[in-house]
C-alpha cells in the first residue's frame, strides 16, 4: 500500500508540474497577447490622429478655397450689379432728356441709317445690278414719340437734305407708320421687308459686350484706390 501511495503521489506532483507549466505559459502568452493588443491599439490610435489631422488639413483648404469662390462670386455678382445699374441709368438719362435735345439724336442716328441704306442699295445695283431701294422709309416709334418728337424728325430729316447731309430724294420717302411700336425709345426704321431695330435698349444691348470690360476695368481700379 505504502508503494501505490506514492506512485499516486508522484503521478499528482507530476500532474501539478504540468498544470502549472502550462499555466505559466499561458499566462505568458496572455501577457503577449495584451502587450501586442496594445501596441496595436497604440498603432490605430496613431494613424487614426494622422488621419483626422490629414482631414482637418485638407477641410482647411477646402474651407479657403470656397471662401475664395465665394468672395469671387461676390464680386463678380456686385460688379455685374454695378454694370447693370450703369446701363440702367444711361437709359434713364436718354429718357430725361429734353425733347428737342431727344429728337436732334433720333435725328442724327436716322440720318446716319439712311446714309448707310442708300450706300446699300447703290452696292446692290452695282453689284448684283438688283434693286433693293424701297417705295418708303417707315419709321417707327412708340407711342410716347409719335407726336412732336416724330414731327421735329420729319422737320429735321427736309433739313438734313437741303444742307446735304443726306441723298435729296430720300425726304420724300420717309414717312412716320401708322402703328406705333412697343419700344422704350429710339426708333426702328423699316425698309420694305428689312426692318434696322436703333431701339435705345437694342443699342446698349450691342455696345454692352464692348463696354463691359472697359467699365470692369474702372471698378476694379476703384476697388484698388479704396
């Protein structure tokens, strides 16, 4: 009996041996394991950080950037505002002017048309030996100018003949229509089928593109003074 007992005995100190070793290593290996849990941990928190500070960078630039575009916008917007007001009050000016002074330039722009006209209808015959020359010269205003504005034009055009500043028959064939035309100011001269639109807002219309920079121009010296 004394024999089995410490075969016994041996056999659990054997066992205690093995249970402890494996237990020592295991929590060794726990112990790895934590470590290399928290250098990774260490590692994601790290790059985690890169990145939102690579983010919070590229939001930065994207922040000035649109506020760039937005101040650009603004500018270009006010500028655009400023055009229009510019135009705007041209066409108002015209539109205040003295009645006599306001017929005189639909006068002189008419007489310059029909100038134009005829050197058109003499490059037609030459040409093309075709006549282009209408029975009548219309012109249209709107209704405001059909009065003594339109006489003053019909008055100034016999004039503008006598002194030679245009062809002494065309007198004879511009005649005021009969209808009067939806136009702020300005006239539109018809000739037969051809129809020559010296509207005030269609001129400024035309001239706009070529002013426009000329007038940026102005507004951004303005803004550099200021």
């Amino acid at each position: 009996m004394i024999g089995l007992k410490k075969i016994i005995a041996r056999i659990l100190d054997d066992a205690n041996a093995q249970a402890q070793e494996i237990l020592d290593e295991a929590t060794e290996k726990s112990i790895e394991v934590r470590a290399q849990n928290l250098v990774d941990a260490q590692a994601a928190q790290d790059r985690l950080i890169a990145e939102a500070e690579k983010e919070g960078e590229a939001l930065v630039v994207r922040a000035k950037s649109s506020a760039a575009m937005t101040r650009r916008n603004i500018e270009l917007s006010a500028k655009s505002e400023m055009i229009d007001r510019a135009f705007s009050r041209a066409m108002q000016e015209i539109y205040e002017m003295d009645r006599e002074e306001y017929a005189e330039l639909l006068l002189s722009l008419l007489c310059r048309i029909l100038i134009e006209q005829r050197i058109a209808e003499r490059d037609s015959m030459r040409l093309y030996n075709e006549s282009i020359a209408p029975d009548y010269y219309e012109l249209m205003l709107n209704a405001r100018d059909c009065g003594d504005v339109a006489s003053r034009i019909i008055s100034g055009v016999r004039t503008a003949a006598a002194t030679g500043k245009i062809p002494a028959d065309m007198p004879a064939k511009v005649r005021l229509a009969p209808e009067s035309v939806e136009i702020d100011g300005g006239f539109i001269l018809r000739c037969g089928d051809v129809e020559t639109n010296c509207s005030f807002a269609m001129m400024l219309a035309t001239l706009r593109p070529v002013l426009e920079p000329r007038i940026q121009q102005i507004l951004y010296r303005d803004q550099i003074k200021s």
